[in-house]
C-alpha cells in the first residue's frame, strides 16, 4: 500500500483492505477489458485505487501465463487516487 493508505490508520487500513477482498463492482468503466484487476471505491472520505499485477516468480517482469499459479506471483497496491 502507499504512504496515503497507511497514514489513514490501521483500522481504516483494516476496512479498506476487507472492502477488496468482497469487491464486485467490475464495471466496463473501470474493466474495460473484464480482467477484474483495477477497482475503484470511496473509503474513509477518499477514492481509493487497487490495482493487481501478475508478476513472473521473480516479481521483475509480467507473468508468461496469469492464470498459472506455479509461475504467476500476484502483487496488489492500494492507493489513493490523489496518489496515481
């Protein structure tokens, strides 16, 4: 997570990370490719970010097959979007 998201606090950090994890709002707005890897919400008064990257096992490059997971790591970062 960015220093934003942490200077909101741990229990803040705490609802925001619980938000991601039942997010369900892929739209063609924000997943225009139905990749469900971007969302967008507002929390704690900001418009938080989430991006998913899906990393080879090295975390250097793009993974050569997302959907295998024995050489995919996926790494997210959460930010505020006054951040990006």
């Amino acid at each position: 997570m960015t220093p934003g998201v942490a200077a909101l606090g741990l229990e803040a950090v705490d609802r925001i990370v619980k938000t991601i994890s039942v997010f369900d709002d892929f739209c063609h707005a924000n997943d225009p490719h139905e990749e469900h890897d971007f969302g967008s919400f507002v929390a704690e008064g900001h418009t938080i970010y989430f991006k998913i990257d899906y990393l080879d096992q090295t975390l250097t490059y793009h993974s050569p097959d997302p959907a295998d997971p024995s050489v995919t790591e996926r790494v997210i970062t959460i930010m505020l979007a006054d951040e990006y």
